[in-house]
C-alpha cells in the first residue's frame, strides 16, 4: 500500500490518504499536549508505544465483536486503517470519579461508578469540548438516536473487555474516551485507544499509568509509558536506550536503570 497526501493533522497524530480510497494510514507522532495544547513537548518513542497498544486493543475488541478501524500495523508507529466519517462526538466512559467529572461535580476522586457512567462532549477545541446531552446531539445532527444508541453500546462493551483484560495486569481502568465514525451505515471505533486518552491506576499502589504523569507533572512520562505498554501488551517492557556496561543484575535494579535513562522532558 502506498502512502499519499496528508489529510489532516492533529496535536499527536497525522492522517494519509493511500493508493486505496477506502484505506487510511494513521501515523503517531511523538508529540504529546495537554490543556487543549498548551502544554506540549515532543517525546522520543510515545507514537510507538501509542500506536503498540492502540493496536493490541483494536485487534482484542475485534476479536470481541467491537468494529473498529483497524486494519494492520505498517510499522511501529503507522498503521493502515478503513477510512470512516468521523462523528464530532468523544464518548467518555467513567469507573472511577477522577479529572473533569471531580472538577465540575460533587464527586470524591476515586469513587466507583457504577453503573459507569458515560459523558459525551462535542468534539471542538475552540468551544473546548463542551458537554453534550442525547437531545443535544439529535439536533445538532451529529448522530442519530439510532446511531446513538449503537455507539453507547459499543462505548460500554469496550469498557466491560478492557477493564476485565486490564485488571489482570493489576491495572484498573479508571476512564477512557473513544471517537466513532461511520463506514456506510456501520458505526466503528475509530481514533485511538492509549495512554493519552485512557486514565490508568495501578489496582494496588493507584499510581497514574497514563497521561496524567505528562499532565500533572507526576515524573517520567516515557519510563511510565515503557512500562504500562509492557504490561498491557503482556510483553516485556522495551528498553528506552542502549544497554550501559555494568548494568545491575537484579531484575529491580535493570527496571530502574532504564528509567534513569529515559529522556526527561
Ligand atoms: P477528563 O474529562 O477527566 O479530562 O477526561 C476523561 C478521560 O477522557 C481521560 O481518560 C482523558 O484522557 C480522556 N480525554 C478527554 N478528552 C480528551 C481529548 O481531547 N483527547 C484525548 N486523547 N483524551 C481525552
């Protein structure tokens, strides 16, 4: 398949026409914001891990029965996907209170929700992404109440796979958010699912796995995405520069000195 035009670019991700009208190329870049932008920085080797376990959760959720728009990876930061009408919608599903929902509403963080409760906003970051409703949408045109429906079911079946797959890491999943688009009349997930739109806890110490670390500042973003995208994809964590001579022998001991040399922002 043959790369072409430049169909648009995000803050973390660019999108390529191919040789195949119906086939895309999504590539992750390695460059990582928060605050609707303003904070960003470039991070060598995030579009990889992004892209290895968007990937990893795409192939699972299909095998599953999710639609997505997966279709294969290219290399370790493109992969080739079914070209979609992206619906303007980001569909956030809540476990757990934590980010926004602690801000605007009396929620403790860290409190179940159950049944989790999902939040859609309307896609737009000059209106910074406001909260919709179900009426809101149908007469905005954004979706119909068919699709709607479709698209909350396909939000919490994802939640039901991903959390059951994630807490046998010891990994809870606290909120995620996903973006649908239309392939003729069939709603697929498409966008991504990673570290930058997924709010992980460790299950037992509740340390942040996920963006949160960029955002708050709460240590080493890469060393933090190194390990989780080893743990999700049950593989064994990619070491983030070359080996240095006398590397310590413990297992413990090598975890840390490759999270010593990760690349600080
Ligand atoms: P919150 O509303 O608490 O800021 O975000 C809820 C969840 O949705 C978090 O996991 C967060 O990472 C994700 N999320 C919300 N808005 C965006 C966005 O614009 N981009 C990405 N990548 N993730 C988002």
């Amino acid at each position: 398949m043959k790369q072409g035009k430049l169909l648009y670019s995000g803050k973390a991700k660019s999108v390529y026409l191919t040789d195949d009208r119906d086939t895309l190329i999504v590539e992750f870049r390695d460059d990582i914001t928060a605050f609707d932008g303003g904070k960003k920085d470039t991070l060598k080797n995030k579009g990889s891990y992004n892209a290895g376990v968007s990937a990893f959760f795409f192939e699972y959720l299909e095998k599953h029965g999710v639609k997505t728009h997966f279709i294969t990876m290219l290399d370790n930061h493109r992969m080739a996907v079914r070209r979609l009408q992206m619906i303007p919608l980001e569909v956030i599903v809540r476990n757990v209170a934590a980010g926004s929902i602690v801000r605007n509403y009396p929620f403790k963080e860290g409190m179940k929700l159950s049944p989790p409760v999902i939040v859609i906003d309307y896609k737009d970051d000059t209106r910074h992404d406001p909260m919709l409703n179900d009426d809101l949408i149908v007469a905005l045109k954004l979706a119909t109440p068919a699709e709607l429906k479709a698209i909350k079911n396909a939000a919490l079946a994802v939640n039901r796979h991903l959390s059951a797959l994630l807490a046998k890491q010891g990994i809870l999943l606290v909120d995620f958010k996903l973006e649908f688009g239309r392939q003729g009349k069939t709603i697929r997930l498409g966008d991504e699912i990673s570290m930058d739109s997924m709010r992980l806890w460790d299950t037992k110490t509740k340390e942040s796995l996920d963006k949160d670390v960029y955002r708050f500042n709460k240590g080493d973003v890469m060393e933090t995405y190194n390990r989780v995208a080893g743990r999700i994809t049950n593989t064994a964590p990619r070491r983030a520069a070359p080996k240095k001579k006398a590397a310590p022998r413990k297992k413990a001991g090598v975890k840390k000195l490759a999270a010593a040399k990760t690349k600080k922002r």
